[in-house]
C-alpha cells in the first residue's frame, strides 16, 4: 500500500488532535486546531480536483472532521454553559457576603 499524500496526512494529523484535545477537553487547543481546518482542507480538495486523490479517501476524513468539529462545538457550548452557571453562584455568594458585611457593620452598638 502507497503512503498517503502529505496533504491528507496533514488532515490526518489534524483529525488526531482534535480528537486528543476534545479528550482532554483542551479549549484552547480546540480553538487552535479550528483556526487550521479551512487551510489544512483547502490543498486536500485542490489535489481532490486535479483527480491526484480519490473522492472515498477525502469524503470518509472529511465526515471525521465533521463529526469532530460537531463534537467540539457542542462541548465548547456545554463548557459555556457551566462556566456561565459557577459565575452566577460566585456573584450570588458575592452578593450574599456583601450582605452579610452590611448587616454586621450596620448592627447599633
């Protein structure tokens, strides 16, 4: 069997670490690796045009990278969501504290 292209092992690569930083819940590595998609598809799906790869071969990485990306984006929002709930309990303890603080230095002595 011929090894692989450069630019499909350059998806290929890009695919795995996707995969190790959705594991690793890694955000930042995620928004990274997002920035490198379109130039990491656009030499792919020129080689794609010119007949240099099979369409199987780029289809069946592409629909990985869909499902990746998906995965990705749906656990950003879910990260999203929980770092927007411990915010609303740290300005409720806040709140609460400062309270407490008005009401035990207001107390008539």
């Amino acid at each position: 069997m011929s090894e692989s292209p450069i630019e499909v092992q350059d998806l290929d690569k890009l695919i795995e670490a996707l995969e190790q930083a959705l594991v690793n819940k890694d955000w930042e590595q995620l928004t990274t690796l997002n920035g490198q998609v379109r130039s990491t598809i656009e030499p792919v799906m020129a080689q794609l045009e010119t007949g240099k790869l099979d369409a199987e071969t780029v289809r069946e990485r592409l629909a990985t990278l869909q499902t990746f990306c998906d995965a990705a984006s749906a656990g950003a929002l879910e990260a999203r969501k929980e770092a927007e709930e411990a915010l609303k309990g740290v300005n409720r303890n806040r709140s609460a504290a400062s309270a407490y603080k008005n009401v035990s230095t207001n107390r008539p002595k």
